[in-house]
C-alpha cells in the first residue's frame, strides 16, 4: 500500500485497515510456524504497511494539536 493512498483515508478507515493489518500479521505468523507459508516476505510488508498508518496517524494527531 502507498502512502498517498494511505494518507487519504479517513481516522475510522485508518483504524479499520490497522486492525485488519494486525489480523492478516497474525494469520501469517500462525501460517510460518505451521510451514504453510509460502512467502515469508508477506509478512515484512505488512508490518511496513502497519508503519506507515501509524506514521500518518500521527501525522494527523499532530496537526490537530497544532
């Protein structure tokens, strides 16, 4: 996912896509341990889409702080 499609979305959709994020991590996790992953590369990726939500997330924090 890019960051300017990130940066689009709303605070609900960024919370939704967060918690989505943390489930599919999981899922992939429970699917290395069991030998069923096929490439494990899924799984850094999806933690840098989880950082860059976080990243926009704050950014927003911040300028409403501002």
């Amino acid at each position: 996912m890019k960051i300017k499609q990130i940066r689009e979305f709303s605070d609900e959709e960024l919370r939704l896509e967060l918690d989505r994020l943390h489930r599919h991590v999981f899922d992939l996790r429970t699917q290395s341990v069991t030998e069923k992953l096929e490439d494990p590369t899924l799984i850094t990726k999806a933690r840098h889409d989880i950082a860059r939500i976080l990243t926009v997330m704050r950014e927003k924090q911040n300028k409403t702080t501002r």
